[in-house]
C-alpha cells in the first residue's frame, strides 16, 4: 500500500476492493461482471455489496441493449 502512495492507516483492501468495483459498476451498470469479479454466487449478494437499490440496478440493467 505504501508503494502506491496512499496512507495505508486510511485506506485496506477490503476498501480498495469495494471502490474499484463499485467504479467500474457506476461506469458500466454491468452487474454481473461486478459480480463476477467480487466471486458472489447470488447477484444480490452483489447488489447489497454496492449499496445500489435492486430497482435501480435492474434499470441499468435493462438500458444496456444486447
């Protein structure tokens, strides 16, 4: 941690794991990649991970055409 410049007493892993998935879920609305990459079996494991209402992930969600 200290290599990276921050002040490891403000800042863990499990923060840093937290923040850059959340990123990448606020940049992306993809919760299944989050979920994926956090190794959750039930997506509303992730969901409640993130902190995001179900009804606004499952809007992301249904935004994204495929």
């Amino acid at each position: 941690m200290s290599r990276s410049g921050l002040e490891p007493a403000a800042y863990g892993m499990h923060s840093l794991r937290r923040t850059k998935v959340a990123m990448l879920y606020r940049k992306t609305g993809n919760l299944r990649a989050c979920q994926l990459l956090l190794g959750h079996t039930k997506l509303e494991s992730t969901v409640r991970y993130l902190g995001v209402e179900l009804d606004d992930a499952l809007a992301l969600s249904e935004a994204l055409e495929i």
